[in-house]
C-alpha cells in the first residue's frame, strides 16, 4: 500500500499544477476562443494564446530566467500579462503583478522586497517608473516595456516586449527540472499598515484550487465568457473570473483594460458574457447606465460582487435593472474569497457577508485587548456581539508572507488567518462585516491604510501631528479625510493636497479627498491615536458642511 500511495504522491505533485490545467484546454480546446481583446480586435485560440506564451517564456530562458525567479508587471488588463501570467507557471518563475497606481517610492519598495529577475511596465508610466528604479537598491537586470499603441521609445534602460521575444521559438519551453504543485507561482502584495505592503507567495497548489473554488462557487465551466473589471494584479481580480480560473475551465476571457460602463454593457450584448465581475460601485455605475440606455443582458448568468457589503437596496435595484442572479464574495488578498451569497440569498441576506464556502471555515472569535482570542473562544451568534472574523482557508492560503516573519506571526494562528475584521455573525453563521479593527479605508476597491498615510503628513515639517479616517462616499464607498494640527500657522489646505501630490510614498489615490485643521486630534491615554472616533467625528463634520473638499 505504501508503494501505491508513492505512486500516487509522486504523480499528483508533478502533475496537479496549473500549468498542467491549462495544457490540457491547450489539447482539448485548442482552437476555441481563449482570449479577445475589444480594443484592437486582438484574438487568441487556446493554441494561439500557449504560442504567444511560449515565444515569451522561451525569450525569458535566453536571458537566464529559471525556476524561482520573480517576474514583476505592472500592467493594466491586458494581453501582456496574460502571456507573462501562463509563461512564468511554464518555467516555475514566480509572477508578481504590482498594483500600476502605486507611487515611484512604493514600487521601488515592492522591488526591493522581491528583488525581481525581470520588471515589466506600460509606456505611460514610464516616468514613474524611471524614478523608482533610481529609487530602488535592487533594481531588475532586465526591465521591458509594454506599449499597446506601439508609439512609445522604451528608456535607455529598457526594452520593447515586441524586441524582447523578437525570434523566440513558439514551441513548448525546455526545462531541465520538474515542476511541483508546492512551487511558488504567484507573489500578489497586499497593502501593509505602513508603507511596507506585504507579500502573499501562493503556491501552484493554492492556484488551481483557488481556480475550483470559482468552479465551484459560480459555477464556472468551459461554455464560459467572462470579464473582470477590476484589476487582475487584485485576488479578485486574477482568480475571480480572471486568467486562473477562467483558463483552467477552458472558458473564454474578454480584456477591459479600463472600466467604462457604457462599453460594459455593450460588451455583455455584443460577446455573449455569462460572468461580470465588478465591485458595488462598478454595479451602480453598470444600474445608472442600462437605466439610461438598456442593453440586452441576457446572456449573463450573474455579476460577482466583491470588496465591500452589499447593501439590500442597492441589491434589489441590481437584481431588477441588470440580472437577478447577482453573487456577493468576501473575502483577503490572502485567501481569495471566504464567505459567498448567492441569488438565492438575496436580497434577504443582504448586508452579511454570507455564509463560508465549501472548503473554508469563517468564525467570528472574542475580542481582548492583550491577546488574540483561540479560535474557539466564539463570539455569541446573536448578530449583536462584536468580534474579530478569523478564516481557515487551507486549500487557497500560503500560510505566510514572504520575507516577513514578524506580519506572518501577527497574522496566522493554530491554521486561521486573523483577519482584523470585526464583525457579528448569526445562528446560520453569516457574518456580517462592522469594521476594521486595524481601520483600513477601503475606496473605489482599494484597500489604504491611515498610518501610511499619516506617516507622509506628518513628514510635512508644517504638520505638527494628525489623524485620518475616511467618510462615507456614494461611488467610491468611502473618500480618505485628514484632521491635521498644524506646526506652522501658514499651512493650507492646497499645500497639503500639493504635498501628497508630490510625495513619492503615496499613490494618489490614497491622499485625503477632505481636510479640517484641528487644535487636538483623539487619542487614548496612553497616547494612542483613535482612529473609530475620528470616523464618527468625520461623518458628523461631512454632514454639517466643516470639511475642506480639494
């Protein structure tokens, strides 16, 4: 029996990869529609899509990529990273897509933390780009630009991806070791409560059964067209709907390189789609245009919802304007998803986060103020106490950061992931999401953290101390808002939009969108900011007209 279950072993671990997955539609669906692209007319076949990822692998191999190495892109939705997303599981390289809002300082961070073997960038950041690898101690041997109009010259210290794979060999990659489902094929980095954003190493393993997870959940299969509005360089956005799964069900993905509701909505007319994947703001925006000019929805067969509380009226008005088979996911960057509503939860659950997923286990734990809680030590199920969401998702989750022992000791405990959530759950075990114990900002999809930005105010030597929070805003779900207590009496609010502007430690989407000067900011005796009274501080001055809109 020992021998069998070597057999077993051995075969499952060599060949239970994603890159095997996508082999097999290679072979089976070969000259079905993988992947379109709307905006050039660019198509791809099963077969062609393995070619183009094949001429780029076998490129990177001739300038000494192997297995290991990191692969870094900022890239919108494109073609591009889609080809460098399949060749890099065809070496055993490590993908590492990179948030492309990042600033100069962040990215030159995310650089050296991973120290990439190769950094791909789109020509219109190219001055971004420039400055963090200045920045950067480690910067990459070889860096590529990707440019799809073709107009732009690559910097002095880059090359054109169309140079890069100029002559390489479509056929299938040589390598001289084996792959194994423990490989780490993707880096996703999730942002840090300082400017250190932190990286989720996930395995082979964690890809393909992250892929089942949305097989399951959807479900999703290979009759599929799918389209991903938000980013693929999110968890959401690359195994939801996105490149993982889609691929390794055979389905077909249609590129939007950027999120335009008038064009999504044709798009869903004009190709078919079955899944649309949006956060709740991309939904109103879908709602307000269909109202407007209606489009034959159809085909779908329902919009995935993520990054945010689904609230019952916005459900309904979804479900009568666009499908009424809408889903609602929760879920981390380090875990992909974790509870999941379904039509036939809505709009009655509407609100929760919903139940766990098949293969996970969500509870809602006590809250203490010297330790953490075990993960028995449960919050009541009466929807009324509140304590901190805790996930076991063993199947999706690396169970670490990379290269930071310290975030992963806080993080992961006896197998659950603490996620810093507070929230209640009921006698079902629905969660339902109050807030965040760490008071992470959570606008337009993008998770920002208030003492990263905190840190780049106060670094402003007009700034004698401050304290951020966010306040509720109808599109973006919330809009970052600073109190600041001044060191020199001349400091306006212009100058401190100008700063943040200027900074190259903040991406511009995490500067305050409001102001208000202050004598004092909240803290606790001991001198601890309060970040839960300066929301409920924020939300009053929004309603009685005291903060400063820049």
């Amino acid at each position: 029996m020992k021998e069998y279950l070597q057999n077993f072993k051995t075969v499952f671990e060599r060949e239970y990869t994603w890159k095997e997955g996508f082999m097999r539609n290679v072979y089976r669906y070969g000259n079905k529609l993988a992947l379109y692209y709307p905006e050039k007319k660019e198509k791809w076949t099963y077969n062609e899509l393995n070619s183009e990822a094949n001429r780029f692998a076998n490129a990177l191999i001739e300038d000494g990529v192997g297995h290991g190495d990191v692969i870094m892109y900022q890239l919108l939705n494109c073609p591009v990273f889609a080809f460098a997303y399949i060749a890099a599981h065809k070496l055993g390289a490590v993908n590492c897509p990179v948030n492309y809002r990042l600033s100069a300082g962040e990215i030159a961070l995310t650089i050296d933390d991973s120290r990439p073997a190769v950094f791909i960038y789109e020509a219109e950041q190219q001055d971004i780009i420039k400055k963090a690898l200045e920045m950067s101690k480690y910067p990459p041997k070889r860096v590529i630009m990707m440019d799809i109009d073709k107009k732009a010259a690559a910097m002095d210290e880059a090359v054109s991806y169309e140079d890069y794979i100029a002559g390489a060999s479509d056929s299938e990659p040589q390598i001289n070791y084996e792959l194994s489902i423990y490989d780490e094929t993707t880096r996703l980095y999730t942002s840090g409560t300082t400017g250190r954003q932190k990286g989720v190493p996930l395995t082979s393993i964690n890809e393909v059964l992250s892929a089942h997870d949305i097989l399951i959940h959807f479900p999703l299969n290979q009759t599929d067209i799918t389209m991903n509005t938000t980013p693929w360089f999110h968890r959401g956005g690359l195994h939801c709907g996105g490149p993982t799964p889609t691929f390794y069900a055979g389905g077909t993905i249609i590129i939007m390189r950027k999120f335009i509701p008038r064009l999504c909505l044709e798009y869903i007319e004009k190709y078919k789609l079955t899944f649309v994947v949006g956060v709740p703001a991309v939904l109103e925006q879908l709602t307000d245009t269909q109202l407007k000019e209606a489009r034959d929805l159809s085909s779908l067969k329902g919009i995935v919802t993520m990054g945010s509380p689904l609230e019952r009226a916005a459900c309904i008005r979804f479900q009568s304007v666009l499908t009424p088979n809408i889903f609602n996911g929760y879920g981390t960057t380090e875990s992909l998803w974790n509870t999941f509503l379904r039509p036939f939860d809505l709009p009655d659950r509407a609100g929760t986060a919903g139940g766990s997923c098949v293969d996970d286990d969500v509870r809602v734990v006590k809250v203490y103020e010297d330790r953490r809680a075990e993960p028995d030590d449960e919050a009541d199920c009466n929807n009324i106490e509140v304590g901190e969401v805790i996930i076991k998702a063993p199947a999706k989750s690396p169970y670490c950061y990379f290269n930071n022992p310290e975030e992963t000791n806080k993080k992961y405990y006896k197998g659950y992931l603490y996620t810093n959530d507070l929230g209640t759950w009921d006698e079902n075990h629905y969660v339902t999401i109050c807030g965040r114990k760490d008071d992470m900002i959570i606008s337009a999809g993008e998770n920002i953290y208030p003492t990263q930005v905190e840190e780049v105010l106060n670094s402003n030597p007009k700034v004698a101390d401050c304290i951020v929070t966010a306040v509720p805003d109808k599109s973006r779900g919330e809009l970052v808002t600073a109190y600041i207590v001044k060191a020199d009496p001349s400091l306006s609010y212009e100058e401190l939009e100008q700063f943040c502007k200027d900074s190259p430690m903040i991406a511009n989407y995490k500067r305050p969108r409001y102001y208000r000067f202050v004598n004092e900011i909240p803290l606790n005796l001991t001198g601890k900011k309060l970040h839960y009274k300066a929301k409920i501080m924020a939300a009053e001055d929004l309603a009685n007209g005291l903060l400063y809109r820049v």
